[in-house]
C-alpha cells in the first residue's frame, strides 16, 4: 500500500466561484474539475507545495492564507491525505498552463459537472470517495509502508502523516499522552494522536487515537493548523538512517464526559500513561515537538494559551 500527502487551494473570488483545473484532452474534451494542486515533495512544508503548485498550474500568483481541512481519499492500494488551504488569488485572468485549463467555476456547476472529491469536500457535498467512517472490525491498524530504498549514495526516505488533538474538558484540562521510552521522544508529554490509518480521515484518526491512548470520548471541533518537519539524520525501525519526513494535522478537541485517563491498548504500544492536567502544570513539563507545534499555531490570545500564561 502507498500512502501519498498532497496540498491544494480552495481559491474564491468575490462571487463565491472556485478557481479549478481540468486537464485538456486531443479531441477538444475536458476531464473532471480539480482543486489547483497535488502530491507534495518530500520534505516540502504543505504550505510551500500549495504556494508552488498552484501557482504553476492556474497561471496567476496565488498566496496562502491558512489551512482549512485535512481530507483523504482511498482509491485501491494508494492512500491520500490531503491539506487544503484557503489562497487568495493575484491579478490577472486565470488561463492555466500546460495540460491544464484554469477557470473560475460556480459551485453549482462544480457540482452538476465531473469533478474530484476534493471539490465536494470544500462544498460541503456528500461524497463516497472520501475517506468516510473507521471500519470497526479492522484488527490491526494499517500502518505506512515500509520507507523506501535509497539509491545509491542517498539515505532512504520515510514519510507520514499524522493528526493530533489539543483535547480539553469544560474545566479547562488538558490530555496529554506520555510517549514509552524507547521511542522518539520517550519520557515527553504529547497530544494524543497518530498516523492517519488506510481509508481513515485525518479527523477520525484523531478520535480512534485518542481512545486508545487515553480512553476518553472525543469530538473534534476544528482544525487549528498544520505543521511540517523533517529529519534527516533519524534513525528508522531497523536502527537504519532515515531521511524522514512528517506533516501534522493539529485539531481542537474536546471531551464532554471525561473520566480517569488511561491507556486502552497497551501490547508494545508508544504510549506509556496518559493524564489530565491542569493548565498551570503544563508549566515547565517535558513536551514533545508536537506539543511545541500546537502552541506556536495557538495566538497568543488564544484559550489554551492564555490558561497557560495567565
């Protein structure tokens, strides 16, 4: 199975139409409507990907402003996780370039014609392409594949895409999972959260990861941001150097009825305890990058931040 991350622009003008690609056909026909964009590089921060693809294939400067959902798709043996950010477009009219066709499209005929289920996603449109509801009887988890070969005199490659929650009760707690050591980051406190499974959504992976690292019930809200990074140097599953590769999805999160934390799966896993915590005892905690992540994308005005710097 090949898992791929991708970015894309949701662009409107003033009358609310999109800005979409198609491909052009020899015989003067046209393919489904597309969001500007497609598969990232590795080590490319989403962001940078959007700015670069869509940019090229609409034939206008278009600048990104932030990301508004993180979408999947599972199409046979590939899955895609998908970061869609609003943009906003520059002067000029919008022609495309090289096979493809760019034009501003109503939702509506967006609709009514051909089109990709990223479109549908940003429409709010039912669609059974996208990643829908988790399979309850799924045993194991379907886990990336393994990295891939280096060619000769490059380190291998592994990339992920993960999503995580800032989760909190009506009083204001924080969940926080402690990573096992042994494992990057052991001994930390993180967000709960994880790699995005085959044919799952970036935001029930959030939900199914939560229960099994803390038990708790949670319901995602909205998505606070999108971070990137990369290691070159890390050390992958087989003690191996790793050039790797994660992109992060970061949700707020919230528990309506929560209980004593605990972890629900435990056989080898990397979560050795989780708690709810006050925000004053975040204070001076061990927290891991993806913790670091959440509060650099939180203003300075925001809840969790200011419960935590009061």
């Amino acid at each position: 199975m090949q898992f791929r991350i991708a970015a894309y622009g949701e662009v409107r003008d003033d009358e609310g139409r999109l800005l979409l690609t198609r491909r052009r056909h020899s015989k003067g026909s046209h393919g489904p409507w597309h969001l500007p964009g497609g598969v990232i590089d590795h080590g490319e921060a989403p962001s940078e990907a959007a700015d670069r693809l869509v940019t090229s294939e609409v034939g206008i400067p278009c600048a990104v402003e932030r990301p508004l959902a993180a979408v999947a798709i599972a199409k046979k043996e590939t899955h895609t996780n998908a970061v869609v950010f609003g943009m906003r477009a520059g002067n000029g009219t919008p022609e495309g370039k090289g096979p493809f066709t760019a034009e501003w499209v109503s939702p509506e005929r967006a609709l009514a014609e051909a089109h990709s289920p990223f479109v549908s996603a940003v429409l709010g449109a039912r669609d059974e392409r996208l990643a829908g509801e988790i399979t309850k009887d799924r045993k194991e988890p379907v886990r990336p594949t393994p990295p891939s070969k280096a060619k000769k005199g490059r380190r291998r490659r592994g990339q992920r895409f993960g999503a995580y929650g800032v989760v909190s009760d009506a009083d204001g707690r924080i969940l926080l999972a402690q990573i096992t050591e042994g494992y990057p980051g052991g001994g930390t406190w993180h967000l709960p959260g994880g790699g995005v499974d085959f044919g799952e959504a970036p935001a029930e992976a959030v939900v199914r990861e939560v229960w099994e690292e803390t038990g708790q019930r949670a319901s995602v809200d909205a998505l606070l941001g999108v971070t990137s990074f990369r290691h070159r140097r890390a050390i992958g599953p087989e003690g191996a150097p790793l050039d790797w590769h994660g992109v992060r999805a970061i949700y707020a999160a919230s528990v309506e009825d929560p209980s004593q934390a605990h972890v629900v799966e435990t056989a080898g896993g990397s979560t050795s305890q989780s708690r709810w915590f006050q925000a004053s005892e975040l204070r001076g905690l061990p927290v891991s990058a993806a913790v670091e992540d959440a509060l650099g994308i939180l203003d300075e005005d925001g809840p969790l931040n200011r419960r935590l710097f009061a």
